[in-house]
C-alpha cells in the first residue's frame, strides 16, 4: 500500500505523541491510526514475522502517549500481559497451478488454515460422489491409487465426507493435496493451531476448468508450538470510584501472512482499535465517575485465546467490572448497530436505545443472544456484565485480502464514538 511510510512517520513520530482534547473523535487520527495497523510492515498483525508483536507495541506507545496507566506486569512491558498459542503458519511463497494457469493467492485461492507443507505435480482425480451413498463406489476408491493425485471435490459435500468411515477418509487423505472447489465467490482465510497430514486448498469453483488434468503446487507450513503474544492493557483513572471499572475492548491481531499475500483487516478489527483509541483520548482528557480500562486484546482470530487467558488471569477481580463493551468490525453502519447479548443485558440495552433515539444515531439498534464469536465471550459467561457491539451493512470484505482501508467507509464512525461516550458518560 503505497501509504504506508508517509502513515508509519506521521502517526508514530506526529500524532502518536499528541493527546487532543475533545467531545468528538479526530477523523484524520482514526485514519492514521487505521492505515498504520494495516499497513504492510504490519504483516497483517499475524505471527509470520512477529507481525503481532510490531502491532502490540504501536499500541503501548499510543497508550503512553495518550497518557494512560498501566498495570504493570512481569513482562518488563508496563502495558502487556504475555500468553501463549500454538498457531500454524505459512511464511513462504504458496504457489498453485492448474495446467498453465498460475493461480493468485488470496484472490484465485486460500490455503486452508489446517494444511501441511508439500509440493510435486499430480494429476487430477474429481472425486465421485458415488461414494457418499453407494458402497459398490466405496469399494473401487479404496482399492484405487490416491498417492499420486490431487483430490477434488466440492465444498457443498465437505460435511457427508468427513462423516464417511475412516478407511475412506484416509484413503483420500493419502493423495498429494486436496483441493475443496468453493461455491461461493468468497474467499474466508481462518488460523489453525494443528497441522493435517497435507496441503488443502480451497478454490474457486468459477475459476476451476473442469476439465484440468494437472495441478502442480508448493506449499511451506510451520507450526508454531508456544508462541509468545500479548494482551495490551492501559486505564484511565475515574474521579469518584476508582476501583470500579467500565472496560472497552477490541482485539488487535488479524490473519497475518499467507505466502506473498498479506491480510489488512481494516474492519476487522482495525476499526475496533481505532474506536478504543480515540475513546481513551478522550477520557483521558475527560475521567469519569468510575475507571475506564482499555484493553486491546491478541489472539481473538486465533480462538478468543487471548480474551479467555484473561479472564482466568485478571489485573483486577472481575467482580469490579461494572460494564464491558467489545468493539469488532465498526467500520460501516449503514443498516444500524447490532447488539450481541443486548437480549441478556435490558437495562443497558434500553439506555443505549434511548441515547440513540434521542441523538438519531442510527436507523435500527438491534439485540441478540450471547454468542462465542468475539471476545466479550468469557467475560459473559463468567457473569461480566458485557455486551459486544459492530456496525451492519456496507462492505462485505471479511477474513479476505479486500478488507482494506481505502474501502472501509466508515459510515456511521462518529455515531458509534458519540453513543458510547454518552453512554459511559
């Protein structure tokens, strides 16, 4: 991204080290900030390259700028809270060829998360879906020879195939690769912390000649057994009841590498950092009644990992939560905000309802059930009063190469910014 080193001076060296005063956000510092995280030295704020880590201490620095305390650690870091994942990782060029078309990673294909180094030449064996219902088919796959082909099929049968008995299982797993030919024209990278026995690819079912007769391919795996990351953890002091807490939260880590290709992840969650960012100049500059803790969580893609180690390792009892709010993907808004565990949560959900109604925020305020899929999840559980809020409609790049930041929007931003400020206000 050709902005990147004109983003990287001005917001590490210009407006990381300036705190304004304000009732509303600075646009041109979300922008900065944004286009810094997703930025190419960044690596996608993965664990190829320690992208994550490069992410992790922008983020101390703002922190400290911002004028934020920490709780100290044994890290030697003041604002980090160290973990650790098993993660698999492809920090080599993935190459894939099917007859004499060169296929482009991340926009012609992914490399599933779960897949194993290897490379050679095979030749194409479209598998017949004879075998998910009749035995006779059954048969004459097993006793056919596998280990010199690359497998395909499609994605729609992929749950009748891992239901099938572990002989035929292993009897397609004995091939060179897999290739799962996607129905859908979207792409959705995801992270693993196991290995399978081989490389798979996903495809694009529009992009794959039916008739291919050869794929040729390489792929570079390694998995990473307790690998050391971080949760980034800062606070804002309250005036009347310090020991009681509201807590922002967004995570900062996306997808990282693939190959050559990298992940921006500008909405996810780029966004969400942006917003706890700007919320911490801000109260910063205006403490509240109770304290304000911001923490930028590692880890979320690969499994809420970092979220559910704190909350079995806490910086202070959870108990003094008051309120948690976790910002994920709110960087559009054009069809209203959503509410995860707002049903759970009336009497907040209700005040955010008013707030918005009263300010004209956004068209719809929606609720539903608590669902693992971000990382106010364990707080939930555990009896946190917590919520998890993103943006509806707009863009609809996600875990894809697309999710950039010169097409995020940003829609409904400073609707978002204005609600929760009232709001915690």
């Amino acid at each position: 991204m050709k902005k990147w080193i004109v983003c990287l001076a001005g917001c590490w060296t210009g407006c990381l080290l300036v705190a304004i005063p304000s009732r509303a956000q600075d646009l041109g510092r979300v922008r900065a900030t944004i286009d810094t995280l997703c930025s190419p030295g960044m690596y996608g704020r993965g664990y190829v390259k320690e992208g994550e880590k490069i992410a992790a201490r922008y983020l101390a620095r703002r922190f400290a700028a911002i004028g934020l305390h920490a709780f100290g650690t044994a890290s030697g870091e003041p604002y980090f809270q160290p973990f650790s994942l098993d993660v698999n990782t492809f920090p080599r060029p993935i190459r894939l060829k099917i007859d004499k078309k060169t296929l482009v990673t991340g926009q012609d294909y992914l490399l599933n998360a779960i897949s194993r180094k290897g490379r050679g030449t095979g030749k194409v064996r479209r598998l017949d879906t004879l075998i998910l219902t009749d035995e006779s088919a059954r048969q004459r796959f097993l006793q056919s020879k596998t280990k010199d082909q690359v497998v395909v099929y499609e994605q729609k049968h992929y749950a009748r195939l891992v239901e099938l008995p572990p002989d035929l299982l292993n009897k397609m797993h004995e091939a060179k690769a897999l290739i799962e030919l996607q129905n859908s024209n979207k792409l959705t990278a995801s992270l693993s912390p196991s290995q399978l026995s081989h490389p798979l690819f996903e495809v694009k079912a529009a992009g794959f000649n039916p008739n291919a007769q050869r794929v040729k391919f390489r792929a570079y795996a390694r998995l990473i057994a307790g690998y050391s990351t971080q949760n980034v953890i800062g606070y804002v002091r309250g005036t009347a009841e310090p020991d009681s807490f509201v807590v922002i939260s967004a995570h900062y880590d996306h997808l990282g590498t693939l190959g050559r290709a990298y992940f921006p992840g500008a909405n996810d969650n780029a966004s969400g950092i942006s917003m706890l960012l700007e919320l911490a100049h801000h109260f910063a500059a205006h403490p509240p009644r109770y304290s304000v803790a911001f923490v930028a969580f590692g880890a979320e893609e690969a499994g809420l990992v970092g979220s559910k180690f704190y909350v079995e390792h806490p910086l202070f009892p959870l108990r003094q939560i008051r309120f948690l709010i976790n910002l994920d993907l709110v960087g559009t808004g054009d069809d209203g905000l959503m509410v995860v565990n707002g049903t759970a949560m009336t009497p907040e959900f209700d005040r955010l309802s008013r707030i918005n109604q009263q300010n004209g925020y956004f068209p719809t305020l929606s609720k539903r059930a608590n669902a693992p899929n971000s990382d106010h999840f364990y707080f939930a559980i555990r009896g946190v009063r917590s919520v998890f809020l993103y943006t509806l409609g707009g863009i609809k790049a996600y875990h894809d190469v697309d999710d950039r930041p010169e097409t995020l929007p940003l829609t409904k931003y400073k609707e978002v910014f204005g609600l929760l400020r009232q709001f915690i206000e």
